[in-house]
C-alpha cells in the first residue's frame, strides 16, 4: 500500500468514527435529475404542484388559458422558466384533479417512445450498407432472412452464425481426430470462436 492510499484510507475511517461519535449526517447527496416528463413535487388537500421536465411558453399559455375554464379548479398558474404547474382546487374534486392530471401526464406531457431493439438494429444495418450495392444489400437480406428462418425453426436456439459456427467446430474437431491435419482443423475451431464471440459475416 502506497503512503498516498494509506492516507487517504486513514482519513475515510476517521470521517467515518467522528461521524458515528458526534452524530453529524454525511454530506447530502444531490438532488436527482427530474426523468420523468410529469411529477407530483408537492401536495395538500385542495392544492398541487407538479414539475414538468420540459415545458414550452406557448404551452405554459395554452394551458393557462384552456385549464383555467374548468369549472373545479380554483386557479392554475404555469411558468416555462421552472417547469411549475400549480393548481388550487375545492379538497372534495380530488378525483376530478386525479383524471386531469393523468390525461395531463399521458396526452401533454408524454415521455418519447424508446426505439425497440429491432428498431435500433435495423436503422443502424440501414446505415452500415449506405454506401453497398443493391446487389450487396439484396444477398445480405437474404441472409438475413435466412438467419431468421433458422432462428424461428430452431425456437431460438441457432441463427445464421452460430450455426455455422458448430457446423465449423464439428468438421474441424473431425479433421484434426481423423486425418490428424491441425492446421486447417484449427483454422475451422477459430472461425467458430471468432463467430460465437460476435463477428458478423452478414
């Protein structure tokens, strides 16, 4: 142990004891980042702020102007510089502001809609093969596809690659313990790992 982590260790132990002896909290940590687009920040009867994630000036205006015309609110104020939404309300509409707020958090304030993993995988094939051929892109496709046919027959088990990855690994293993030929029975065990561990010929 060098004498600069030793150091630094001793220190962590003694925050730690005079920390446990005098009762003093650690360091608070920092606020979370806000991820979702809608949140409940405070609550009492009659009386709710939320935070937006994001919120628009104009959108801060067609709220205040369309949500101010609800019967059973009080007052509704938004302001675009922190994101605030505050509505005042009679207690007894508690459920009134319950379905506002959920169509607020799910037609207003929506999250974005991740990419799938088929998604992603396709746009970035389509990305890789922008400068191939058509005849390139056709005869990839068809592996693909091939791949696919495999994988569905196979319950998932097998796909284009791992396939002739263990077709590789069998005939090397055949070669090296029938014809005692290394070299090529190698060359196939490689290309099986080399398969298995990722790399892609389609």
């Amino acid at each position: 142990m060098s004498i600069v982590s030793g150091f630094m260790m001793g220190a962590a132990i003694g925050n730690n004891i005079r920390q446990m002896f005098t009762g003093e909290a650690p360091m608070p940590a920092k606020p979370a980042v806000q991820t979702a687009p809608l949140a409940l920040v405070a609550a009492v009867p009659g009386r709710r702020r939320y935070r937006a994630a994001v919120l628009a000036p104009e959108l801060a205006a067609l709220l205040e102007e369309k949500l101010s015309q609800l019967a059973f609110l009080t007052s509704f104020a938004a302001n675009s510089t922190s994101g605030s939404l505050l509505f005042t309300y009679d207690p007894a509409d508690e459920r009134k502001m319950d379905a506002l707020a959920l169509w607020l958090e799910r037609y207003v304030f929506t999250r974005p809609q991740a990419k799938t993993e088929v998604q992603e995988i396709e746009e970035s094939a389509a990305a890789a093969e922008a400068h191939a051929g058509s005849l390139t892109r056709s005869v990839r496709n068809m592996a693909r596809a091939f791949s696919a046919w495999i994988k569905a027959h196979t319950s998932g088990i097998f796909d284009i690659s791992s396939l002739a990855s263990c077709i590789f690994a069998l005939r090397g293993l055949r070669k090296m313990l029938l014809t005692k030929t290394y070299p090529s029975g190698a060359q196939m065990l490689w290309w099986a790992l080399a398969l298995m561990r990722g790399w892609r010929t389609v």
